[in-house]
C-alpha cells in the first residue's frame, strides 16, 4: 500500500531521524535507557486510539502549513532538525482550533499531522479551506498507520532509538521529555509484534496499558490539554494552553492565521490563565467549575479520569495565593508543573487579564 501517489513510500519506511548521528550511538542510548527504565517498573506502549495521522503533500506543503501554525515548519527542512514539531492551528482571532504534531519524511513535500480522531473531518476542512489553488493533497492514513506512544512515568524519560524495521517512525515527544516517545507503526501491528519489531534481544519489555497506567493519566498529570475536548476550539488561546513551553509557537516566523494576537500577548506578558494539573479528593460529577472557599470562580475542569484532571485555572488566584480550592464542594489541589520554566509566573504583569 502506498501512502503517496507519486512516490515511493515504503509505508513510511524512509522516514527518519535526522537530528540524531550514527545508528550505534543510538543503539547504545536505547541499550542504556531501557535497562534503567525496565528496573524501575517498565515501560508502557499504548496505542493513541484517539488520534490519526492526515497526510499533507505538494510542492508548496511548506509554505501552506507556515502561514497556518503557530511553530516554525522549516526546521523539518533542517539536515539535523527536529523530526516532529507540536503546533496549534489558530483562528482569526488568534484562539486554538486544532492541535498537532508534524512529523517529517524523507520526501521533502510530505508531511503526516496528528489530530484529534473525532475532529479528522472538520480539521481536513480546515485545511482545504486554506488551500485555494496550491498544489496540495490532504487526506488521511488511517487506514494504514496508527501512533502509539512509549513511556516510563517514573523515570520520566524518553527512549532515542532508531528503529531496525524499515516501516516504523520513531520519535521523541516534541513537547517535552515526560511524555515519552511517539511511533508510528503499520495498522496491522498488534502491541507483541511492535515490541518485537522495536527492539533485539528484549532490550526494554513494554507493558500494555492500564487503568491506573496510561497515557491520559500521564497527560492530566503533566497538566496537558490535548484534543478537541480538552482544548474546545476557539475558546483559549495558544499561551493559556502553555504553547510556549510546550515549544509549540515560534516568535520569529513570519505571518500565520492568528499571530497578530499572540505576538502582542507574548511581548507584553499579559497571560491571566494558564493549562495546569489537578488532583482531586473526590469523584467529579457534572460540576467541572473550580472555585475559592469564597464561591469566586477561578476556572474550569476541561478533562479529567480518576483522581486526575487538566484545568485552564486563573494564575494569581491559584498559584500566588494561599486559599483553598474546591471543585463542587470537594476540597481539590492544583500543582505546578514540573516542566514550567522556573520564571513562569514571576512576572506579575502575567497575572493581568488579557482583553
């Protein structure tokens, strides 16, 4: 099966990374991770059953998706640059629509986008509605590859490897480290015969996921949004869905639909909400607000499992403050993430409110 049409694919057999030098040292680095990750509780390979890849392809990908997303697409075209980068797709009035990674190929005109499964149709749209008369292909491959993602919560690590297969894409998490690495693998790979095509010799045993395991749990825990449901399209803008430490937004760019807004907020640093982790003391109901002891609104659930959940929550009241927080009554707790940058909320021109 051939993903393009005229060229030969290999089922994203050649697709590479070329950011990273010499197959040994990454084989070394793979030997290496795994035996650390594989002795403090493993690895977890989960496939993303909620995402799909769309395929993007022409002569002028390149310039089409530049004017449409927050990231710089050129360092794809890097001899050493990133394999995948994460982005956002903005509206006019410079809020999220849709968020994605984009990997790379090794044809210089094809690019895969990662979307939100149940978003796929508006999200096609989207694009073919920015496309006018450029040469450009946009469906989807489905039918032919699913992204999977491997990870290890306790040593928040990521594992570099190179894969021997020649139809598997492995990358690390263009976000940031805790999330693990992504793959894209053929359709007709099931979890055993993955692992087996990943790695010789057993180098690093994956379990599947759990309940109390998975990818959504580590996502929540981080304080992530990911999807249509977590990230409503156009209801947040890409720095309260922390765009910017995600690596998701570049400020040197040229234009793209929506960046007038976001550079104004960035120079000037009024950002008053930000994506942050939740944790709760009971189960959450129907009620997703987060309020004070006071009955002061300071933001709302937008996904949560178990004890965990993602909430775009008012900075100065929830992280400058010392009051408690409940959620429908029930006392909850909201942490900062790890991964924030130390000065993230030094500014107190941050904690002004953007009009």
């Amino acid at each position: 099966m051939n993903v393009c049409k005229n060229f030969k694919f290999l089922r994203i057999a050649q697709l590479c990374i070329r950011n990273f030098s010499g197959s040994n040292r990454l084989t070394a680095a793979a030997g290496a991770l795994g035996a650390r990750g594989s002795s403090n509780g493993g690895f977890i390979l989960e496939p993303l059953t909620t995402r799909e890849l769309i395929r993007v392809h022409g002569a002028e990908a390149v310039p089409f998706l530049q004017g449409l997303v927050t990231n710089d697409v050129s360092r794809l075209q890097e001899p050493h640059g990133a394999a995948s980068i994460y982005a956002l797709f903005l509206n006019r009035n410079g809020r999220v629509m849709y968020d994605t990674i984009i990997y790379r190929t090794n044809d210089p005109d094809t690019f895969l986008l990662e979307c939100d499964r149940d978003a796929s149709s508006d999200f096609r749209r989207h694009l073919r509605t920015y496309r006018v008369r450029k040469r450009i292909d946009i469906d989807t491959v489905d039918d032919e590859y699913v992204p999977w993602v491997l990870y290890n919560e306790q040593k928040q690590q990521h594992l570099v490897s190179a894969s021997k297969s020649n139809d598997l894409f492995v990358t690390t998490d263009p976000r940031i480290d805790g999330l693990g690495t992504r793959i894209l693998a053929p359709t007709d790979l099931d979890q055993g015969a993955l692992s087996k095509r990943l790695w010789r010799n057993h180098e690093v045993v994956a379990a599947p996921h759990t309940s109390d395991d998975n990818y959504q749990l580590l996502r929540y825990k981080q304080g992530i949004g990911e999807g249509i449901e977590e990230l409503p399209p156009g209801k947040c803008f890409p720095l309260e869905a922390n765009a910017d430490y995600l690596n998701g937004v570049s400020f040197n760019k040229g234009c793209y639909v929506g960046q007038e807004l976001t550079a104004r907020v960035h120079h000037s640093g009024v950002i008053r909400k930000r994506y942050m982790p939740v944790r709760f003391t009971a189960p959450v109901s129907s009620n997703y607000t987060v309020k004070s002891v006071a009955g002061a609104n300071l933001g709302r659930v937008l996904g949560h499992s178990q004890n965990r959940g993602v909430a775009l929550l008012r900075i100065e009241p929830v992280l400058g403050g010392q009051q408690q927080l409940v959620l429908d009554g029930e006392r909850c707790y909201v942490d900062r993430p790890q991964w924030w940058p130390n000065d993230a909320v030094s500014n107190k021109r941050m904690f002004a409110a953007v009009e």
